[in-house]
C-alpha cells in the first residue's frame, strides 16, 4: 500500500519555514537597530543646517551693521544712529534664538562672547560719535571768534585778517609776532573825538568777548587733542572688536560645518552597512523561500496526485455502489412479483382442504415468504437511505389511526405468544392529526413493536404515546415500546442500531432477521429530524424511544368531484391519455376502449393542453417525466385553464408514490406505478366513478405461447385478456419504436449529448419492463442514470446486441 503524506509533514514544513524567515527578519532588525543612531544623527542633520543657515544669517547681520556703524560715525545723525542700535538689538536676538539650537558648551560660550563683544563695540560707536559733535562745538568757537574780528574792523581797527590771508594756517609763533604787529598799529589809530568814549566803550566789550571766546576755543582745541586721542584708541578697539567678532563667528561655523560634514559622513557609512544587511538578508530569505516552496510544492504535488488517485478510487467506488443499488433494486422489484404470488397462492392453500401436515408446510412457506418480503422491503429502504433517495411526505394524518393499525398487523402474528399487551394514549388523540410523514412512522414503530413480540416469550409489552409542547410551536411525539423480553446487554446497546449487526449468536441461531431493521428506523427518525433511544438490560427486557417533532394541523376535507350520471356500463366515459412512449400509450388506450371508454391519446402534453378545451373528458392519464412539457408542468396548467372541472388526474411513474416530491404529488388526484396491470387502472376508475360497471366481456381464446429466454409476455397476454390480434398489433408498433429510439440513443451518443441519452433510455424502459426483458432493462438503468458519457459506450454497444436478439426472437413468434 502506498504511503501518503501526511497533513502535518506539509504543516511542519510551513511552520519552520516561517520559523526561519522570522529569525531572519529579527537578526536583520537588530543590526539596523545597531545602526539607527547613525539614522538619528541623520535625522538632526536638518537642525545643522539649520544652525549653518543661522550663522551665515547673523555673519551678514554682522556686516551689515558695520556699514550701520560707519554711516553713524560719517554723518552723526540720530536716524543712523537709531537703524545701528536696532541692528545691534537684533544681532544679539539673533544670537539668543542660535544659542537654543546649540548644546556644546564652548560654542554657547563663544556666541555670549560675541553678545558682550557687541556691546562694547555699540558703546565704542558710541562714544566716537559724542566726539564727533564736539568737534562741531569747536568750530561754531572759531566762527564766533570770526564774528567779533569783523565788528573789530567795522569800528576801524586793524585785524590779523588785514594783513593775512588764511591766518589759521601759521605756525603759532608766526602768528604771535603778527598779533603783535596788529597790536601796535591799532594803538597809532587817530581817533574820533566825538566817538571816543562809545567806540572805547564797544571796543573793550568787542576785545573782552574775543578774549573769552579764545580763552575757550583753546580749552576746546585742547579738548579735542585729547579726543582725538581717544577717537584713535576707539577705532583701534572698534577695529579690533569686529576683527574678534568675524573670527569668533567664522570659527563657529566651520565647527558646525564640520561637525554636519561628519555626521553625514557616519550616516553615509552607516547607510552602506544597512543596504548590505539588508541586501544580504534579502538574498538569505529569497533562497530560503527558493528551498521550502520547492519543499512544500513538492509535497502538494505529490498531495495532488494522491489526490486524484483518490478520488478515482472515489469515482470507481461510487459507481461500484450505484450499481449495487441499482441490482438491489432491480432485484428486489423482480423479487416482488413471483413473492406477491407465492403469498397469494400460499393463502388460497390453506384455505383449501389439506392435511395437517399440508398445512404446517404451508404455513412454513408463508412464513419464509414473509420473511423474504420484509427482507426485499429493507434492502430497499436501506438503499435509498445510504443513496439519499429517499423522500419523506408531509401529509396530514391521526397518529392513534396509524398506530391502531400497526397493532392490527402485528399482534395476529404473535397471537399464540403467551403475551400481555397495553396501549396507553394521552387524552384528545382521537381528533388530533398531525403533519409528517404517516409512512416513515408506521413503518419504525411496526419494526420496533415487531421487535418487542419476537424477543418476548411471556409477561408484558407495552406501547405508550406522550407528547410535549415545543418553543417552536410543534409536538414533541414519544412513542414508547416497552417489553419484558431477552433484553440486550449493556455493552452492546450502541451496536443495535449498526447495519447487518445481531447482539449475539444466539439470537442469530435462534431468531430470523437481517440486523437492518433498527439501522433503517434509526436512519428514517433522524431524517424526520428525531431520534431512537434504547434503554435494556439482560434477561429483565427493553425500552425503546422513538422521538420525533411533529406539527398540528387540521384534516383536510376530501374533494368532493363533480357528480355523474349513474349508469350500468362505461359507455359515455371519455378517457385522455398522455404518454411519449407510443407502445404504452396503445396499451393503455386498448384497455379502456375493452371497457368502452372514448380514448383520446397524446404523445406531446403541450398538445394536449391545446386540444382538450374543444371536447369534454371525465379522467386523464399522465406519464410525468416528457420530453417537451413533463407531468407536473401539464397538470398545473391544465388545473389554472376555464374548461377544467375537477376531473380526476392520475400519474403514470415509475416511482413510488413516497418518491415523489410531496409539493408536485399533490398536484395529481392519485399514482400508478410501472409496471402496472388492468387492475391498477381499474381500481382508479371504480375510485371515481363508483356507480358505473367496468366488467367486460372475455371470449376463449387459443392460448399462444410468445415466451423466449430473455423476454416474457404473460402480463401483457393478461393485460390484453389474451388478445392474440392486439398483441401482435402491440409489439409491432412496440419494435418500430425501439428502432427508432435506438438509433436516438446512437445519434445522441456520437453528439455526446448526454441528456437525450437520459430521456430516450427514460422512455424506452417501461415497455420493457411490461414484457419482463429484464436484461435489456438492466442496461437502460445504467444509461438512464449515467454521469459520464464515455461510460456510455459499452452500455450502449451491449444494449444493441440485446435489443437485436430481442427484436429477432419477437419477429419469429410474430410471424
């Protein structure tokens, strides 16, 4: 046997895979964690250039103000004067605002050098300008000095002026001996007489003022000697302060700068390592994602493969089981007839006059065949059970009428048991009826209360009914059977319910059964959305419980048809008859005309629905799966057309009528199945039509043997009464057809039209059925339900070779 792989080997393979690339990522976040204060220094790198920016800002700040400091020096004017100062407040709010930026402690040291440096300087600026008003001072002394020579010579008295040009210009001993020269010619001066005391009076005030503005002017000049020695020793600090101050801020901008130009140098560095970390992380994932997908691809592959042979082992086990359903089936339904007969003839037996022995032998027979009957019935039920074929009705019905007859049929059976038995119902059951399927629970509580009679030899059984009320607003049913019988171990109670199982081999020797009975109930309560519980213990008996959810409802009133004329025969009764299949269509249409029946028949229901309103008609015939417009589509049409009175509309099927889906099986009045005898379609005409005779006229005629190996025509000799003319008339009509719809089926096969396929091997089985050509049926079963058309050729191969014997033999006895 082949090993597969396991689930958890391809899981394992994913979990380390992810395991590994999430090792990976955690070693890779870790070096670049390493390397984030690089990326932090990166990050401040924006606030160096910003600082950069700064300094270059308050370097020009700086020049600028020492334009402001020589226009104040040039003019002396107070607007300069105030643009300097507010050049000098702004500089050092500037240098304040820088030194927020800076952390290093030498530069911050350095910018309140720069702030005190300022400072002097203003104050130098200053100062040379006070000198600079005073040497204005200086000149506003000689200009008076000026004045007053000229009033000397207005009054007629010789001045330096007279007799030099540009006097300011001699040296100081030059201009004594000239001061003196003027002296001595003043003195010779003739004076007026008259003018004498005033011009002496004016002319001493004129000689005083000048000697008091000299005196001054020579404290001025004095002064100014001395200021110029103090303006020369403030420019030289002026000059010195700003060559400090360039060097100061040059020196913190070149620190800053290079500072900026090694951070980004790390960064860079550090930058680099990151890519390759990552880079070689990226390589070592790539290549570990390489090898696990390889690995786990290899195992999905492989999963794929085991897959496909599984499933191919699925298919080919499927089939195996369809076509063990279909055998059971086509068994059981074979198996049915000869036992309807075996039980028939047994019953006819022992009523007729034989020994005693005679009879025990009978009754034997009849116990085997009802053994066997029941056996059949559960394969079929066990079939459709593990198929999910089966269909559960939802018919109203009376849960005590139902169980009354499931006593009726049982305890005449177990009759000579030395046995007590006791019903016990709960109050207002006679007029409660409830919503479900009334077959499905007769048939588990016949299978359980059977139980309890055959495993109890004497003492008690008891059948016991509850109900509860549910939050859902249905009945919560208990249907008890409680017995004083053999009882079932307690080890072995939960194999009771598993198919083909006995408790043990005593029970096996000694009483008969199949070990599917409680499997099937207990498969049919789940499936009605309930359940079977058993409670038991050896030698003391058991208690079994069937609980199902069940819905009140009211009775419905039966339908009452329109009235019709009471009469001694059938003539006047106008049948339709609606059918694709032309051989059983003819079959049904002879039969009733036997009767003498008006029949109109229809291959096609869309055309019948068209025809029927311009006649009148008493009942209709329908098959239900057609080609163009099936059963149901027909009867829903025709119920909602004016000309429609109620008349009776029965389904022709090959289903049973619990197959059916309950919602589309109410449309139809009642169901016959295929294949059926004159007697199913007589028994739904004295149904319906209780006044009227239905019996006819039979004539002798030669029996006629038209039997072979693979057919055989007894039903339809019975279903025609023995009509030598109208067999032959049948079958003709019967093996034209199947010509033609074997050559459908070919046509359809080659087109690889699987659905025609379906419908013609549909409507070719129920004459084939009629005539008991078990074989050809068997093949048209596997076509009818067939998934895959390539398994349709053998199929239909073997079928042609059947159907050409069959064909050949029937001609031969036709003929």
């Amino acid at each position: 046997m082949k090993a597969y792989p396991k689930k958890t080997n391809i899981t394992l393979k994913v979990f380390f895979s992810y395991l590994l690339l999430g090792i990976l990522v955690i070693v890779a976040a870790w070096f670049i964690y390493k390397e984030s204060p690089a990326f932090y220094t990166k990050s401040n790198s924006s606030g160096e250039s910003e600082k950069l920016l700064k300094i270059s800002s308050l370097l020009a700040h700086m020049y600028e103000n020492e334009n402001l400091a020589k226009a104040t020096l040039y003019s002396a004017t107070k607007h300069n004067f105030d643009m300097y100062t507010e050049s000098v407040t702004s500089i050092i709010d500037e240098i304040d605002t820088l030194k927020r930026s800076i952390d290093i402690s030498y530069q911050l040291q350095q910018l309140d050098s720069i702030s005190i440096l300022l400072k002097r300087k203003y104050e130098n600026i200053k100062e040379l300008r006070r000198i600079k008003i005073n040497n204005e001072t200086d000149i506003s002394f000689k200009v008076g000095i000026e004045e007053l020579t000229k009033m000397e010579s207005s009054l007629g008295k010789i001045t330096i002026d007279h007799l030099v040009e540009e006097p300011e210009k001699l040296e100081s001993y030059q201009r004594e001996v000239i001061d003196k020269l003027v002296g001595i010619l003043n003195e010779n001066l003739e004076e007026d007489p008259e003018n004498a005391p005033g011009k002496k009076t004016v002319d001493s005030i004129v000689t005083a003022s000048k000697l008091l503005l000299k005196d001054l002017r020579a404290e001025a000049q004095n002064a100014r000697v001395s200021l110029q020695a103090k303006e020369k020793e403030l420019v030289e600090n002026d000059f010195v302060l700003s060559e400090q101050l360039r060097k100061i801020i040059t020196h913190i901008e070149s620190e800053i700068f290079l500072n900026s130009l090694q951070k980004d140098i790390a960064m860079e560095t550090a930058q680099k390592r990151t890519n390759h970390i990552i880079t070689l992380a990226g390589i070592l994932g790539f290549l570990l994602i390489i090898l696990f997908s390889f690995l786990i691809l290899s195992d999905f592959w492989k999963s794929q493969s085991y897959r496909k042979q599984l499933e191919e082992a699925k298919n080919y086990a499927e089939s195996v089981l369809n076509s063990r359903e279909q055998l059971i089936r086509m068994v059981s339904h074979d198996l049915k007839t000869p036992l309807s007969s075996i039980i028939s003839y047994t019953d006819l037996l022992s009523d007729s006059s034989i020994s005693n022995k005679q009879q025990k032998y009978v009754h034997q027979l009849k116990n085997s065949a009802g053994y066997i009957t029941k056996l059949v019935e559960d394969l079929l039920a066990f079939s459709k059970l593990e198929s999910g074929s089966l269909y559960l009705q939802k018919e109203v019905f009376s849960l005590r009428e139902l169980i009354e007859e499931v006593i009726h049929s049982v305890r005449p059976v177990y009759q000579k048991k030395a046995v007590n038995f006791e019903l016990k119902l709960p109050s207002g059951m006679k007029n409660t009826f409830f919503k479900g399927d009334p077959l499905r629970i007769k048939q588990i509580t016949t299978n359980l209360l059977s139980n309890a009679f055959k495993y109890t030899h004497k003492g008690n059984i008891c059948l016991e009914i509850t109900k509860k009320e549910q939050e859902d607003g249905k009945l919560l049913i208990n249907i008890i059977v409680e017995d004083t019988g053999i009882g079932i171990p307690k080890d072995k109670l939960e194999s009771v319910f598993k198919e083909f199982t006995r408790v043990d081999e005593e029970i096996q020797k000694n009483y008969e059964g199949s070990g599917l009975g409680l499997a099937i109930s207990k498969k049919l309560a789940i499936a009605m959305g309930g359940d079977i519980s058993v409670r038991s213990e050896k030698g003391k008996g058991s208690v079994f419980n069937l609980q199902l959810p069940l819905e009140k409802a009211r009775r419905k009133k039966k339908k009452t048809l329109p009235p019709t004329e009471k009469t001694e025969s059938s003539k006047g009764l106008v049948a339709i008859v609606i059918d694709d299949n032309n051989a059983l269509r003819r079959l049904i249409k002879e039969i009733l005309q036997k009767w003498n029946i008006l029949v109109f028949d229809f291959e096609d229901a869309s055309l019948a629905l068209k025809e029927l309103p311009s006649f009148t008609y008493d009942i209709v015939f329908t098959d239900i799966q057609m080609p163009q417009m099936d059963g149901y589509s027909f009867v829903s049409a025709l119920k909602k057309s004016p000309h429609y009175k109620q008349q009776p509309v029965f389904a022709i099927s090959g289903a049973l009528s619990e197959e059916l889906p309950a919602d589309k099986s109410q449309l139809f009045t009642g169901h016959i199945k295929k294949p059926f005898s004159p007697g199913d379609i007589k028994n739904c005409l004295e149904t319906h039509f209780e006044d009227v005779n239905f019996s006819y006229r039979t004539e002798a005629v030669k029996a006629i043997s038209l039997n072979g190996e693979s057919y055989n025509l007894s039903d339809l000799l019975q279903f025609l009464q023995n009509d030598h003319a109208l067999v032959k008339e049948v079958l003709g009509t019967f093996l034209k057809n199947t010509k033609q719809d074997l050559s459908r089926i070919k046509k359809a096969f080659k087109s690889k039209d699987l659905n025609a396929i379906r419908e013609t091997a549909h409507k070719m089985k129920p004459m084939y059925v009629q005539i008991k050509a078990n074989d050809v049926v068997f093949y048209l079963n596997q076509l009818e339900n067939t998934d895959e058309i390539s398994m349709s050729g053998g199929v239909i191969r073997k079928l042609d070779d059947l159907i050409g014997k069959l064909i050949r033999s029937l001609r031969k006895e036709i003929n």
